[in-house]
C-alpha cells in the first residue's frame, strides 16, 4: 500500500501563511494539504511546492451551519452559497469537500435537524455531482453536552445513505471520534467503506482513570488534557487506541485511493511552532510504517 499522507492546517503552522505551510509540508515527506480556502493564488502555491490539494472546507459547512437552519431564508441562502463554492472549486480541479453538520441551534433535536437535512441535502448532492465534487462527513459529535452533529453514529449514517445513496455524499473517516463514542472503528469500515469519500489520521486515547471518575459523560469539574472530555483524549496517531494496522488493511480492502490526512489536536503537541510541527512528524512517521 503506497498512500498519499497530508495535513490540516493546524494554528501555529498555518499563522506562518501558506507559503510557509507548504515548505514544511514538503520538506518533511507529505503529499497534500487540507485548506479552509480555495483558490488560484492557493492552488498555485501548493503546485509551486510540489503539493495536492485535500479537502476543502466548505463555506458555512463546518461546524455551526445555516445549511440545518430552523428559517427557510438562511437555509436557502446557504445552499446557494455552498452550491457557488463547488462550482469554483471544481473549476481549479478540487474534488473533496469536507462538512461537519452541527444545527445552527446546537440544542435542536438530531430527529428534527435530520428532517431539515433530507430538505435542504438532495439538491445540495445533485450540485455536487454534476460539479465532480466529494462530499466529507465529519464526525466529531459536536459540543457538550448535546452532541447535535449529523453523521457521527453509524444509526445516523445508514438512514442518510438510505436517504442519498449517491456517493458524491460520504464519509470523512475519523477513528478518533468513533473511539471516543465506543463506536467500533473498524466495524463502521466494514459496513460504510464504499461512501468513504476522505480519511484523517488522528487517534484516541480511552482515559480508564479518569473514566472512573465521570464514567463516558463530560467531567465536571474540568479535564486534565487539551483536546478531551474527561474520559477521553485526541491523539496522533500511533499514541492511542485505534488499531493502524488494520485500518490500513481495511481502507486497502474497500478500495479507498485518498490520502491520509493527519488533523492535529494533541496536549502533547501543542501550543508552539515548533510543538505542532514535532506533533505533525511524529504523526506522519507512524502513519508511514502502515500506508508506505
């Protein structure tokens, strides 16, 4: 197996500009980075230093999003805006967009914010097949304690693939989130490799001290680590609980040809330049021995 390795851009490298995070990226070994933007003036720099382009956010699409507004106007508005923004990237040859769909109010029921997206999405994925363009779930579940994301369980996934079997609308495949819901990470490649449309290298570690204490529900009275809830931590990978090697076997099995993306959020590396980069080395290091 021989995959393409990249990045999100994490805070302290991106804050350099893109100029800067394309040198690193290339003078450590990676093939692709993921950027918030895209346009020439990006296109041109990632060709200039030898890179591809990952995913694409979309506008509007991660995180808090208009797109499962209760208001008909705002939800409108967003999906034109969406629509504009496949268009452009299709044009300068992007193919993934990646979405985390968290209800513009985070305490709408998943039920309801469920009915807004079979409205508001089939026109949204029929844009992106005529534009070539990838649709990528992300599924962090969202803030505490609701947990309102669209996409984060497997029961949520199958009854939106039923809903749009296309697979312009897939998957952004994250074990890290999977690990920390008690999720099986390599059961969910098994039944939804086929809509797996991106991949990012990050890892979970379970916390079995600190589950003691607040069990699978948000500590109370603070966390002990960056990027965590009490029970759990965000790792690199080779650092936490997912198994690589069998990821690697199954992502090969499914027939996945997309990088894997290494998405920075680790106490351990964090908080300086030189911090983020050493946690994107090591990261880039471990996912090596599997996907090179």
């Amino acid at each position: 197996m021989n995959k393409k390795i990249g990045m999100r851009i994490s805070p302290k490298i991106g804050a350099e500009g893109m100029e800067s995070v394309a040198r690193f990226a290339a003078s450590i070994g990676l093939d692709v980075i993921d950027v918030p933007v895209y346009n020439q003036e990006v296109k041109d720099v990632l060709e200039n230093a030898g890179l591809e382009v990952g995913s694409i956010d979309g506008v509007g699409a991660v995180g808090s999003t208009k797109l499962l507004s209760a208001d008909t106007k705002s939800r409108e508005e967003a999906v034109n805006a969406l629509k504009s923004q496949m268009t452009e990237i299709s044009e300068l040859g992007g193919k993934v967009m990646f979405m985390c769909l968290v209800p513009e109010d985070i305490t709408m029921p998943r039920k309801k914010a469920f009915e807004i997206w079979k409205e508001t999405f089939p026109t949204i994925v029929k844009h992106a097949e005529q534009e070539n363009i990838y649709i990528a779930l992300e599924g962090w579940p969202g803030p505490a304690p609701y947990y309102p994301t669209l996409g984060c369980t497997p029961e949520m996934l199958r009854a939106m693939f039923n809903e749009i079997p296309s697979k312009h609308f897939g998957i952004n495949y994250d074990p890290s989130h999977l690990v920390r819901l008690g999720i099986d990470h390599l059961r969910v490649l098994s039944e939804f490799g086929d809509r797996i449309n991106y991949c990012h290298g990050k890892d979970t570690e379970i916390l079995y001290d600190e589950q003691y204490e607040c069990g699978n529900i948000t500590a109370t009275f603070g966390v002990n680590y960056d990027f965590s809830e009490g029970s759990w931590r965000y790792t690199i990978p080779g650092q936490g609980d997912v198994d690589w090697a069998k990821v690697a076997v199954r992502l090969e099995k499914v027939g996945y040809q997309g990088p894997i993306s290494i998405e920075l959020e680790d106490h351990r590396y964090w908080g300086s330049l030189e911090k983020e980069q050493q946690g994107i080395i090591k990261a880039k290091e471990h996912l090596a021995i599997y996907f090179k």
